[in-house]
C-alpha cells in the first residue's frame, strides 16, 4: 500500500489510475469475487479507522456503517453493485475527499457529452463530434432535467456521474432535456465502449501505444496561455499538477504584461505542492494559506514567496461550479488577501486535504483499488472551512444557454473588460477552445 499526500482529484478524474484484469461486472457475482468485495471493504475501512482526521466521524457510527455494508455485500447480485456499498458506507461521512475508487473496468467508456451546473440549472456544455450523443441531436445548451430519472442538483450532480461513470457504467443514458427554446426533449444515448489491452507488451513495439496515452494525459494537463496585446495574458490550469520550472517560464511571459486573467474553471484541484507553486509567484509576500487541521494537530500552512520571478500585474481569477479543492483555495486567498478579482460561478466546495491509498488483492491474478482518505481539514484566515460552502465570487458571471450552444464565452469577454481590454464573447470561446481526450 503506498499513500500520497494532496488536495485529491475529484473522484471522476481518479478513475484511469487503477487497472485491474477484466471481471464480468454485470453478471451474477462469485463467491471468489464477494470474497473480494469483502476483502476490499476490510482494507478501505481499516484505514478509515486509522487515518481519518475526526476521530469521532462527524457522529456516524462508523463500525456499524462497515457492518451494514458487509450484510449488503453478502446479498449483492452483481459485482457492481457490491462495489457500490463500499462507496455507500464511505459516502455516510458526507466528505468530498473521502470515497472509493473501485478496480477499473476492462474497457474505456464514455458517453460522448458533458453536464455542468450553472447557477441552480444543469446543462449540456459538451458534445463530442460523432458521439451518439451527437447523433441523438443532444447539443450544449440543453437543459438538463433528469438523467436516467436522476434530477441533477448542486448537491448530486457530482454523485450521479461518479454512480455512473465510475461505479455502475452504463452501455446508455437516459436523458430528459430542454432546448434554449423552451422544447423538452427525450434522448437514449449509448456510450462508446473500447476495449482495452488487458497485458501489455512493453518490449519492442509493445511500448508505443502506452507512450501515446501518457503524452495524451500529458498534453491534456498542460498549462495553456493567450496573449492579447502587451496588456492582457490568459493562462489556463486545467489541473494543479504541473512542474516548477514550466510556471516560472510561464510567469516570466506573463510579467511582460499589464494583467493576468487565470483561469480555474473545470480545475478539480491537484497537489499542495503545486498550490505552494502558484501562490509563491502570483503574491509578493510571505502568505498563511489555511490552518491544517488534522486528527491531533493544527498546522498553519504558509507559503514563501518566490521572489524576482513573481506576477505583481492586475488579476482576475475565473472559477466555475467545477472548480474544486486546490482551486478554491488559490480563488479564496485571492480574496482574503485582496490581491485580486474572483468571477464566475459559485465553487464546487469540495476542499479538504487527503491521502490516496492504493491496494491489491489477489495471487496469480491481481485486483488494484483504491481510496482518498482525508487527514486533514483547511481554515482559512477567517476562520472558515470552504468544504460544503465553496468560494462565492466577487461577482457572479454566469454563460447563458444561448452562449453555450454557441460557443461563446461571456465569462472570459467580461473578464477582460473589467481590466480594460476589449475582447467579445465569440473571440473568447475561440481562445482557449476544449480539446477532447483521444479515444
């Protein structure tokens, strides 16, 4: 078992981690495979009980949480849903860095277009070319009312689609949509299933595929950039995963201009380190970012500055409903420390600070999962956790169904103004355009 300390991926990007050998997820379980099940429910729990950072479980009964599980899984029908009650008891304790990653399924699958809150509405935002989606006439801008009879909220939008992209993947969804018109629709999406190479042959040309999908990953996570003028540089974090040494290359561009719009929308968060990165060039003194506080400590977290190499420009943080953990906390101290202009959407408010646990079980054959556990909750300087609450921005920003089934980008237009560079909406949609993974 190895752990790795982070503000932790949300748990949909956390599911290519993991491989394991091709088990029947939805046939009629083994004996073998509940064993399995139950053996996996042991590990995850134990660590729970070793690592959590309340040792009081915000009041659940945490044993009886693992027993009632244990009682599920020994009358589940199928794998999946065995490995859902493992995810259902870690989901009791209601944290947002705390949940199951369950073995990966033998295939890559997707369902070929993306929800978004927006405000209190969900939409379409995304629809791949080609998909069955796009077939379906599904298309950004469409309300979304329900999904497979799921009403998505704020509050489940992000359990509907770990229940169904990472739990139980489904061959289709079911979709109740409304137009930007008005006109309510139903639509019965199949997903794209590709199967995947089970062993790999890492000798000769075997490699070749393997490296492909890491520069793929790699390319996808890059930080992008934009430079209007000598005024005005967006930069795009998709992730807070990158190296030191590209962000000072990155700010040493940004300094030669008046401001700096930073994007973190769709940012799920990433490594304390990198946290640790950005902040030290983006303010000019020494910064406390939040008290840490864990099972038996309280640590303030305080960041140096860099240096010479630090953004002393105007700026503005962009975030969205997907903006998350390491994201909200760079938008929050933006704002505590008045250092810049937070616009957007109201944050996702999943922030807290975990391990991830990866486990194997199995001889011969071998099953790999995993868990985020969290050991440590984050205070910021006014006393007050982000976890469930989120960042509220300066201003709210909001794109209107019209906008997304166009293409542009109303946020990031705005933005620019309010730093005095005229950009229009359609030029910002075409700025920093989605780039799909490969399939």
């Amino acid at each position: 078992m190895c752990a790795k300390k982070a503000f932790v991926y949300a748990a949909i990007a956390l599911a290519g981690l993991l491989t394991t050998a091709g088990w029947s997820q939805q046939q009629q379980i083994s004996g073998r495979e509940r064993g399995q099940v139950l053996d996996m429910l042991h590990d995850v729990a134990d660590d729970v009980r070793k690592h959590y950072y309340d040792p009081k479980f915000h009041g659940v009964d945490w044993d009886a949480q693992v027993k009632e599980a244990k009682q599920k899984i020994d009358k589940a029908e199928t794998m999946n849903l065995a490995l859902a009650e493992i995810a259902a008891a870690l989901d009791t304790l209601h944290d947002s860095h705390t949940f199951f990653v369950p073995p990966q399924r033998p295939y890559r699958h997707d369902y070929g277009w993306q929800p978004q809150m927006i405000g209190d509405r969900c939409y379409v935002v995304r629809v791949r070319p080609n998909s069955d989606a796009d077939a379906k006439d599904v298309r950004p801008g469409d309300e979304v009312l329900a999904i497979n009879g799921y009403t998505p909220i704020r509050d489940n939008l992000w359990k509907i689609q770990y229940m169904f992209n990472i739990l139980r993947p489904q061959p289709g969804l079911h979709l109740n949509l409304r137009d930007p018109r008005g006109g309510e629709s139903q639509a019965d999406v199949a997903a794209k299933i590709t199967e995947l190479v089970h062993v790999r042959d890492l000798t000769g040309n075997g490699i070749w595929p393997l490296l492909r999908e890491i520069e793929n990953e790699e390319h996808l996570m890059r930080i992008r950039y934009a430079e209007v003028g000598d005024d005005l540089m967006v930069l795009k974090f998709p992730t807070f995963f990158f190296p030191e040494s590209g962000l000072d290359d990155i700010i040493g561009k940004a300094r030669k201009h008046k401001a700096l719009i930073l994007d973190l929308r769709g940012n799920p968060g990433g490594s304390v380190d990198t946290l640790g990165y950005l902040i030290g060039h983006i303010f000019e003194n020494n910064v406390k970012v939040a008290d840490r506080v864990g099972r038996d400590t309280k640590k303030p977290e305080v960041v140096k500055v860099i240096g010479h190499n630090h953004f002393s420009g105007k700026l503005v943080v962009l975030v969205d409903s997907q903006s998350a953990s390491a994201a909200e906390i760079f938008a929050r101290l933006v704002q505590i420390e008045k250092r810049g202009v937070v616009l957007g959407d109201q944050t996702s408010g999943h922030v807290m600070e975990a391990k991830e646990y990866s486990y194997q079980i199995g001889i011969g054959t071998v099953v790999f999962f995993g868990a985020s556990i969290t050991d440590a909750d984050l205070i910021m300087s006014d006393g007050k956790s982000l976890e469930h609450t989120g960042v509220t921005p300066d201003e709210t920003v909001l794109p209107t169904a019209a906008d997304l089934a166009n293409e542009r980008d109303p946020v990031l237009a705005h933005a620019a103004e309010t730093l005095g560079v005229q950009l229009t909406p359609e030029q910002a949609g075409k700025m920093l355009p989605y780039e799909w993974p490969q399939q």
